[in-house]
C-alpha cells in the first residue's frame, strides 16, 4: 500500500452532482455510449469527492 496521499478532486461533490444531474436531464434519461462514459467518469470522481468529504469531517 503506498503513502502517498490521493490528489484531492478538483470539483466538488455538489458541482460533479449538479453535473450528473445536467446529464441525465438533457438525455431525457437514456444516455448515448459516450454520454455513458461521461457518466461513468462522473460518479467516479463524485464518490472520490464524496470520501474525500468524510475524511475531512473525521
């Protein structure tokens, strides 16, 4: 395991959920393949700034 620390996310939680949002709203809920990997790259980055929250708060 390495101890170097993780880079911080540069958006946070809320601006990577607005973004989500923004998505799913203009693709009326069916996204297109590269709308999918837009996604994918989103909640990846949204759940690193999520923890990254938590571990702010502990």
């Amino acid at each position: 395991m390495s101890s170097t620390p993780r880079p911080r996310p540069t958006r946070s939680a809320e601006e990577l959920n607005e973004q989500i949002r923004r998505l799913m709203l203009c693709s009326g809920g069916r996204l297109s393949e590269e709308q999918r990997k837009e996604y994918a790259g989103l909640v990846v980055e949204w759940a690193a700034a999520v923890r990254g929250g938590v571990l702010e708060a502990a």
